[in-house]
C-alpha cells in the first residue's frame, strides 16, 4: 500500500529533484514527469537556495498538483538535499533527476512494469547524452549488473535512469551525506549486498553535458571519489579506473581510447555491454576510421 494509505492499482512514484541554479533546464525536467502520462506521480523539488532564474520557472509550475517544492535552504550539499526529499516522498516506488536532466517518454512505465516482482528493488536502463540545446550525442548501453565492473570504479548504471523500490533506503539507508560526486554509486554497490536488480535494456533518462556540470568542472574529483567508494566496498587498490587514468596521464586521451577499449571490450561483452558478433563495423571509433589500422 502507498505510504499516503490509500490504495490504487497504480503504485505513487516520487520524483525527487535537487535544484541549485539550473533554471535554463529544470522546466525540461519538469516536463518530462509530466509528459510521462502517469497519473500517480509526485514530484517533490528540494530548492537549494538558487539566485538565477530558478524560481521564476518553478512559479509557472505553481498549481501543478504533483509538484512539490522544499527548501533546504541554507544549501547543505546535494546528498542532503536529495535525502531531504527522499525522506519526504510518499512513493512505493522512487526516482531521482537531476535539474539538468530529463526522462526519456516511457520511462515510469518501463520502471513500474521492473519493480513489479518483489524481489528486485532497483531497475535501471540505458541513458542517452544530450547538449545544452537538448539533441542527443551519444546512447549509452548499460547491460546487466557486473559487480566485478563497479567494484573497479567503472559504473554503468546511471542514476537518472534508475528507480528504487521504498524498502530499499528503509534496509540499506539513505545517502551518504560526506559524499559529493559518487553518492549514486555508493547505493548501488550498498544495494547490490542486500537485492537483486533488475535491467530495463531501452533508454530511460537523458544526461545533459554542458560546460556548468558538475561533471564537466570537477571531473578528476568524480574519478578520485568514484575510486574510494569502490576500495571502500572491496574493489581493488590498483583498480580497471585507475589503470586507465594513468594510460590517459601517459598516453593522451586519443590512444588511451583505443586502447581501454580493446581491453575492456570482452568483459562488457560478456556482461551484455558489446555489440552483436555479427556487427560489420567495428565499435571503436579509431578502428572504424583506419586510423590505428583497420579492425580489430
């Protein structure tokens, strides 16, 4: 039963959305739950403190039903925005976007459909990369959970395109507040210990890279981090991330590439990553151009 005590045939969603100066996207994330045409959805935004245009847009969503906003103000970082509004929503079943970001159209009701069978908690999907104007650049596979994989600080599943069964932050907790990058990745590999999940294989959220991200400004702290976390699960000390980051350091980003694929192109492939063995053209854009001469 929701945790709002009525009962309906169609489980309450909680939405939750951290917002600090993103007003050039946020209605695009706002959009985007409500393009979905479900009905029992809550979006519950925890606003930071933003001074740009952010409050101006949240205004026009002012007598959406659905939509909720919570300051958290003064802004405390935003795990513990997010875990603000986790504590808040009332959903059986739980999203997280991001004020950049947006879900792609069927995303609740590939999700819905996942969590449907009790014993899987978490559903993810593929994800697509967008621009600041909204076109899309790159589709990203995310294949079946490899524990191997993350543990080597090489995640594949992208919080924007995962939902969480409620009973999940009640067994393994909340976010880890003194985590400011990979606090996403840190629930996955906490949630891997205690459910199993469930892959969703079509697009369900696109990721905006624009210059502002936080993942375009402070991209060597999300490596540094992401690394922590997995030593701090068990994964390695010289770990798959790190070894690629010194390739990058002593190679340059070009050959590294190339290389880091060949390497890891037979794990993901037998962790439903790669492409069909069938495919024509190899996947390694070097490859495909003759640059390092011709396929693999």
């Amino acid at each position: 039963m929701p945790r709002n005590g009525t009962s309906t045939s169609q489980p309450l969603l909680s939405v939750v959305t951290p917002s600090l100066n993103q007003g050039r996207f946020i209605a695009d994330a706002l959009d985007s739950v409500t393009s979905q045409g479900y009905s029992a959805v809550e979006h519950i935004i925890i606003e930071s403190g933003s001074t740009d245009e952010t409050r101006s847009v949240l205004q026009q969503y002012a007598r959406s039903p659905h939509i909720r906003v919570i300051e958290d103000i003064p802004p405390r970082g935003q795990s513990a925005a997010l875990n603000v509004g986790f504590h808040a929503a009332r959903g059986e079943i739980i999203g997280w976007l991001n004020a950049d970001d947006r879900y792609c159209s069927g995303a609740f009701k590939a999700a819905i459909a996942a969590l449907g069978d009790a014993k899987h908690a978490l559903a993810y999907g593929d994800w697509e990369d967008i621009d600041e104007n909204g076109s899309v650049t790159a589709l990203h596979t995310a294949g079946v959970f490899d524990l191997r994989r993350h543990l080597n600080a090489l995640p594949s599943i992208m919080q924007p395109a995962s939902f969480y069964r409620r009973e999940l932050f009640d067994r393994i907790g909340y976010l880890d507040e003194a985590l400011h990058y990979g606090m996403d990745f840190d629930l996955v590999l906490r949630a891997a210990r205690a459910t199993s999940f469930r892959y969703i294989p079509q697009p369900l959220a696109q990721i905006r890279r624009h210059p502002a991200s936080k993942s375009a400004t402070q991209a060597s702290e999300f490596d540094s981090e992401f690394r922590r976390i997995a030593r701090r699960h068990g994964g390695p000390l010289i770990s798959m991330s790190l070894r690629r980051r010194v390739l990058r350091l002593m190679l340059g980003e070009r050959l590294s590439a190339h290389l880091a694929w060949h390497i890891g192109a037979r794990s993901d492939r037998a962790a439903g990553r790669g492409g069909s063995k069938t495919d024509v053209m190899p996947k390694c854009p070097l490859c495909r151009r003759g640059i390092f001469g011709g396929r693999p």
